[in-house]
C-alpha cells in the first residue's frame, strides 16, 4: 500500500492508495477472511441425482466439512485467487434406487431373469482430499470457487445393486466405492466470518473393480447447502 499526504502546515491528511493487484475493501468480509488465510468449518447437506442411465437414482448426504486458506493471492489474470486445502465426513449417506424387482441381463452367454435388490441404500463417507480455488473478487460479500475432490463410501449393503451376475456367483458390486468429483461454488457473507454456502458438484461412484464387475453410477448431480465459521 502507498500512503500520499495532502494538506499544509503540520497537519497533513493522509490517504491510502491501493497498490497494484490489491483488491481489499474497507468493512469487506470477503477481504477479511482472504488476507488472514483463514479455517473455514461448518455443516453441511447434499441432494443429488444420478445422471443418465442412473436418473432414477437419488441421493441425500450431510456432514461437516473443514478447510484452510494455505496461500497469498496468487495473480492469473482472471484467474487469480488462493488455494485451499479441506476434507469432510459425512456420516449420513443415502442412496434411493427402484424397489427390487426382476431384470434380464447377458452373463457368460446365456440370458437370466433375476431379482435384483433395491431401495434405499445406507452407509457413511469421508472426502479427505478436497483441493479448492478461492477467486480474487472485489464482491464485499460473495467468494465464488471450484474444487476438485475425491472420497471413500461405505454402504451396509452393496451398491448399487448388484445386476451384472446371477445369485449366487461371486463378483458383482461392493460396500466399498469411490468418489472422484469436481465442481463451483459461493461463498455468500451474511456477517464477518459466517457464510452460507451453496455448491454443484458433478460426481462419479465406482468401486474400482473391488468387485469383479464394477457398474457404479457414471454420474451424478449434487446441490450443497451448508454454514461456515471462518476463524
């Protein structure tokens, strides 16, 4: 910052100008927050839907999430803006497919009408990599982002239900699945250190062949809600 003085006799009056590339405001808490490098926590809750062959997939999930602010204003043109590390833990995960019923598939040849499972599926999820860019604005209120993320599902049944192999035949689906993922954001300041946030996020569930078939959901589409404390 660069200081000129105005004024005459022994009372001058002093501004401040801002320097090149600074973009803080006075009474900013988009500001505040970015010059301190801030912790970001809070809770948090998605509803989502699969995506193509998958749109009859819904989705619920909420946890808590928690970040840090790791460097300066790192200056891109209209890319400028931190980086930040987070992860989160979500603890309710819900997954609502189509009641069970019978399907046809091909295995090994041959032609089989099986009862598959269905329904609502349960279980617990942690993203312990969530890598995030925070964009320079000159908004007083509003922090706009986009992240790339990845994370672990467990579920007390497999999922999604297991429709590529006969009953009874090892492999199908499993408990465990991935979830690589991308997505933007805002964080919108309703006083100093709180926001609300709201996120969507394209995500992708697979079990990396843990099973000997690995059907997954191709993609899926989440709305997150959630409330911030920046310390």
């Amino acid at each position: 910052m660069a200081q000129s003085s105005t004024g005459s006799g022994d009372n001058p009056v002093k501004t401040t100008i801002p320097g090149p590339g600074i973009h803080s405001l006075p009474d900013s808490p988009v500001a505040e927050v970015r010059d301190a490098r801030s912790w970001e926590y809070g809770p948090f809750a998605n509803w989502g839907t699969g995506v193509g062959d998958r749109s009859d997939f819904k989705f619920f999930w909420a946890g808590f999430q928690a970040g840090k602010v790791l460097t300066p204003v790192l200056h891109a043109g209209i890319l400028s803006g931190q980086f930040e590390f987070g992860g989160n833990i979500m603890p309710l995960w819900q997954a609502y497919t189509p009641a069970p019923h019978v399907q046809t598939f091909l295995f090994g040849g041959q032609v089989y009408n099986e009862p598959i499972g269905g329904g609502t599926y349960t279980g617990v999820s942690v993203e312990p990599v969530i890598f995030r860019w925070n964009f320079l604005t000159r908004s007083r209120r509003v922090q706009p982002w986009f992240q790339a993320a990845g994370g672990l599902i467990y579920t007390t049944h497999k999922f999604p239900p297991d429709v590529l192999v006969p009953h009874g035949t090892p492999g199908g689906t499993s408990v465990w699945n991935f979830s690589p993922q991308g997505g933007v954001g805002v964080h919108i300041f309703t006083r100093p250190r709180r926001s609300i946030d709201v996120g969507l996020n394209a995500v992708h569930m697979s079990s990396a062949s843990l099973g000997d078939h690995n059907p997954g959901v191709n993609a899926s589409l989440q709305v997150q809600v959630g409330y911030t404390w920046w310390k």
